[in-house]
C-alpha cells in the first residue's frame, strides 16, 4: 500500500497538474489514447477496453529505467478517443500507428503496393505484372507476395496455355508470328493463327488455374483429350495432351501444394497466410507465407522498427488486459496483423505459431465481410508451410543481422581512425552522423551540389538535400563548395540544430581548403572537416582522408573497414549529385522551353535543333542563317524560332 503511495507521489512531481487531471476524468470505456511529449511529438499509441484503467496504470506504476520509463516520463499531454467495442479500438489504434508513425510502437513500414498478375479484357486478352489500383473491367489475381512470384506464374501460363503477353500497340501492327510464337509459348493471335473462340477457351481455362481449380481443370482437358481423339482429330488431342502434361509439370514442381478437393474446407484452403515470427538480437522478423488459389506462392520478409521500445509494453497493463504476460513473439504477431491487413484482402484461415486474440480476428473478419480464423498448432500440410515460413524468418533474420554487423563494424573501425570519442561524449556509435557533399555539372552546365546524410550505421536518403548553384564561373567547383557549405551551415533561420560528427567533401587539399575557409568565416570547428582524395593513379582503393586542422592525411589500406565505410559514403554523394545534374539538364535540354509553344515545332523538330545547338541558349545565340540549315527547318520556321527563343 505505502508502495502504491510513494509512486503516486512520485507521479504527482514528475507531470502536470493538467495531465493527471485529465487522466483522472477518463471514463471506464473502450478507446485509443495518445501520448504526447513537450514537442508535441507523438510518442506512442494505444487502444484499451477500459481507458480509465488502462491509461492510470502507466502513471500509478513503478517502472524504474526501463524503456517505457523513460517514455512515460516524457509525456507531456495525451489525447484521447471513446469507440464503442475493443475491436474498433483496436482498429483504430492501427490506423493511427501506420499513417502517425508513434516513435515507441512497432512499426511495420512497407511502402511498396501487393503485385498482381492482369488479364485484360481484350478480344485476345494478355497476362502482364500489374501494380496499382483494379480497373473492373480487367480480372486480377493476387495478391502475390513478391515480383518474381508473379513473373513465375506468367511463365507457367505461357508453358501450359500460351498466351500473349505483348502491348496492344504491339499486337494490333504485328505481321507475322514473334519469337515467343517459335518457342511455342504463345498462339499467335496477333495474326490469326488461332481463332477468338479457342483463344477465349484457353483464357478461360488459364482463370481456372489461377483460382485453384486444378482437378477440375485436368478432368475437363482429359475429356476434351478422348473427345478428339474419338473424332479421330488427333492433332487436337495432341495438344489437349500436351497441355494436361505441362500442367502436371507445373503442379508437381511447386514445392507446397493445398488439398484443393471439393468442399467448404477445400474451398477455405485456396487462400491462406502463413505468418511466422523470429526475434533475435534485439531485432525482427516477420514472415509472411502466401497461399493463393491452392498453390504456395513465395514469402515476404517484414522487418518492423522499435521492436525494444515496444516489448517493454508488453506487460503494462491494467488487471483484466488478456495480453498481460504476453512475449514478444506474440506481440510482433499481433501488431502486424493488425497493421498489415488494413486496406487488403484478408483470407480465411491464417496460419501462426502464436495467439492471436479473439478480439483482433472479430475486426479481421468485420473488414472482410466472411469469418477469418487462426489456425495455431497446424497440422499435415499446414504445418509444412508453417516449418517453411519459420525457416525463412530465420535465414532473412540472420542475413539481416550479418548485415548490419558488418555496418556496425565499418562505423567502429571509422571512429577510431578519426579519433572521435563518441564514448567520453556519452554518445552510442550509432549517433555518428557524416554529411558528405559533392559537386557535378557538364562542362559547367546544371551545377549541383549534393548534401547525403550517414547515420544509425545507414544512409539517411529522406535527409539528402540538393542545392542548386548560381552566379558562380562555369565549371569552378571551389566557388561552388563554397556556396554549398555556406548555405547549408550558416547560422541564420532554418539551419541546423548542431553540426554533423565529421564533414566530407570529395577532394584533396583545394577543397579542403576552401571549406576551411567557410568554417572559418563562420566560426565552425575545423576538425570536422575531412577531404576524400584519390590516391595514385586515381585508383579506387588507394583514397586518403585529408584533414583541415592541420593533422597529418591518413593512407588506408585497400580492405580497411573504415576505408569501405568512406567510400560508400562518398560514391553516394557522387551519384547523388550526378542525378540531380542530368535531370536539371535534361529539363533544360529536352522540354525545349518556348520551342513547345511554336506552331510547326514537334518533338522531331525540336530534338533535331536540341541535338544541333545543344541547348535553347545555344539556339538563341544562333542567327536565322544557322537555325535555317538545320534539317526539317525552312526559312520562315527559322524566322519564327529566331523571335521565339531570344
């Protein structure tokens, strides 16, 4: 009792009077809360079927250094939302985590659309890859978990049906039969060598196996088969066999097959997710394992973001939580479902080694308009697809930690070579940043300066900045860095809140110089600033690191780690600026400026002057003689660009 007082009183001089009063009024309901820190940054969302309760019970608690400590003891208001039952609770808590991106909750980010294999509506209909949103005229199969899985099957249905895969455009203008028609993996529609009806009986049958009717399928192509053969059309009965043989083929090489037979479990097991979990050195992955129209697809491999931060969660709960005591697994689980099937079609049986609340599969199958069930201890077959998806979890897990060793390694062996001492600072490795910058241009046209950002042992590419430089001589690239390092470090209105750990700029001592020369006028410390310059013969491997306050340039050998670590950093930068260049050029060069507005001037036209002059300036330097000898350009045409462009 006097323990449950002294936190109370604990709590009572760590938050504001405002945040528990409001805590204190939360009526006993289902809803989502909200927490908020002194920035008004959202730290973390929740959902509860007894807010009052939920919600006091992360104030009344003793949670020590915990990570949900020091969470809870950031939160400077919350916000809450009163829902009718748990399960819009908790669909709305999911909501919330997946478009607010709450900094302790689990994350499962995939910015990538499902693929679907397209067959179009077309008199000779073609099956193509297609992302996107549906079109109802079109049929659409899917979704698959990955792109090779539906390049796959296109090619299992060019094996057993042949059927067309090119543009319409293509199709509508073809003479003769393509290649794919000599190695017979398609008809030939596209010049009548087979009629509409028996193209439309091959679609039909190719929409069959799609959706999982295999034995009806191979019965149907089996009596087609004796059908012809009793006619004595044995040609025809040839190529029923050989279709019924490629199918088999295909159907004996997946890996994984459903029982397909007929019936309502049958029916159910055309489609199924199979959701594996492992958690292994502070990180995880989720697999998720798709079934679709009887036939194992592939896998998809989830790696969710603040997968530590989230496991303290676990077990703050109020005394009738069902998910007290609940372990990190289940947790993973439980989150990327709920965050995972919003807006996709979900199936009927998900296959997991974890539970998954009643509550959760209530919403599931709400959303999905039929009953969604879990299946946890699988066994046969299911339970084969269940070992597969743990198997991968296990193999993505373990490359992704080999992988991020590795990184991990390049950051250390970077910061003893440049003597940092992120450990006297109280700093973790991972909070090295190194902004890198780099300057391209074409023999002084479109100059562009690029800014790239390393931090957390990774490229940052949302913190890449390119900065367009003017009024400077064509082709100087000191001036240019100049201008670059100045704006992005000038202590004025919008810069930033401190520097980075080390600055580097691809070039040896001029560049150095010249960004030492910025520091300088801007009060900066000098020591920050380290030069990238190609060793002898320019060779790659051979880089020293140059450095502005007057240490010694360091030369690393070919296999250093930090050495590997520089160079990613600084060929990102290159490629980096040598993108924003081409664009900007190419906008210059290629749009042609006022030459679209002029009456006579296509796009023949206008590439014919582009490629003549090199650009619209060089054409507005150009007398109406010169534009006039220009092939395509009469005279008059001439005098009309000559009055456009200057």
């Amino acid at each position: 009792m006097s323990q449950s007082i002294d936190a109370t009183a604990e709590s009572a001089s760590i938050f504001s009077a405002q945040l528990l009063s409001d805590v204190a009024a939360l009526p006993a309901l289902p809803g989502v809360y909200r927490y908020f820190d002194a920035d008004d940054i959202l730290l973390y969302v929740g959902k509860a079927k007894n807010l009052k309760k939920r919600v006091s019970s992360y104030f009344q608690k003793e949670h020590g250094g915990t990570r949900i400590g020091h969470m809870v003891g950031k939160i400077a208001r919350m916000e809450t939302t009163v829902v009718r039952t748990e399960a819009e609770a908790l669909l709305l808590e999911n909501n919330l985590i997946k478009t607010l991106h709450p900094k302790y909750n689990i994350l499962f980010r995939d910015d990538k659309s499902y693929p679907y294999l397209k067959m179009t509506s077309h008199e000779f209909g073609r099956v193509v890859y297609y992302r996107g949103a549906i079109d109802k005229r079109h049929q659409y199969f899917g979704p698959y978990p990955n792109t090779w899985a539906v390049r796959e099957t296109i090619t299992h249905l060019q094996k057993v049906f042949k059927l067309r895969t090119c543009e319409d455009t293509v199709f509508k203008n073809r003479t003769r039969p393509c290649l794919l028609h000599q190695i017979k993996r398609c008809t030939a529609p596209c010049v009548g060598l087979i009629s509409a009806a028996d193209y439309a009986k091959d679609l039909a049958q190719a929409a069959e196996f799609l959706n999982g009717d295999t034995n009806t399928l191979l019965e149907s192509l089996q009596r087609e088969m004796l059908a012809h053969s009793d006619k004595l059309a044995f040609e025809q009965a040839a190529q029923a066999r050989n279709k019924i043989s490629a199918l088999t083929g295909v159907l004996q090489s997946q890996s994984v097959e459903a029982n397909t037979s007929h019936g309502a479990a049958g029916e159910a097991e055309r489609d199924v997710d199979i959701v594996a979990v492992k958690v292994h050195g502070g990180r995880a992955c989720v697999n998720l394992a798709m079934v679709r129209g009887g036939r194992h697809l592939g896998d998809r491999a989830y790696f969710p973001a603040h997968v530590s931060e989230a496991s303290d969660f676990a077990n703050v709960t109020d005394d009738d939580s069902a998910s007290e005591g609940i372990t990190p697994e289940a947790l993973l689980l439980q989150s990327f479902i709920a965050q995972h099937y919003d807006g996709l079609a979900i199936p009927k049986i998900i296959i997991c080694a974890e539970p998954i609340p009643m509550e959760l599969l209530d919403a599931l199958s709400s959303q999905a308009g039929h009953r969604v069930r879990a299946v946890q201890s699988p066994r046969e077959h299911r339970r084969v697809w269940l070992e597969m998806a743990q198997q991968n979890a296990d193999i993505a897990l373990a490359r992704l930690l080999a992988e991020e060793g590795s990184q991990q390694a390049r950051t250390r062996a970077l910061v003893d070579v440049l003597d940092l001492n992120l450990e006297e600072q109280g700093r973790e490795l991972a909070s090295l940043r190194i902004e890198c910058f780099d300057i391209s241009h074409m023999s002084g046209e479109a100059t562009q300066a690029s800014c790239v950002v390393f931090s957390e042992h990774k490229m940052q590419s949302s913190q890449y900045r390119r900065f367009k430089i003017n009024g400077i001589t064509a082709g100087d690239d000191f001036a240019a860095m100049r201008q670059v390092l100045a704006r992005r470090y000038a202590t004025k209105e919008g810069a930033l809140p401190q520097l980075p750990d080390v600055v580097l700029v691809d070039g040896g001592k001029g560049q150095v110089s010249m960004a030492s020369e910025v520091f300088v006028g801007l009060g900066l410390d000098l020591s920050k600033i380290v030069g990238v310059e190609k060793g002898e013969g320019r060779k790659v491997g051979l880089e020293e690191l140059v450095f502005a306050d007057g240490r010694e340039k360091i030369t690393l050998p070919p296999d250093s780690a930090a050495l590997m670590l520089v160079a990613q950093i600084r060929d990102e930068a290159h490629r980096f600026a040598i993108t924003g260049m081409r664009a900007a050029r190419d906008k210059v060069r290629i749009s042609g400026g006022k030459l679209e507005e002029i009456a006579g001037i296509g796009a023949k036209r206008r590439a014919a002057l582009l490629s003549h002059f090199g650009s619209v300036k060089g054409i507005a330097a150009a007398s109406t003689e010169d534009i006039a000898k220009v092939d395509g350009i009469s005279k008059t045409l001439a005098e009309e660009i000559y009055r456009a462009v200057r």
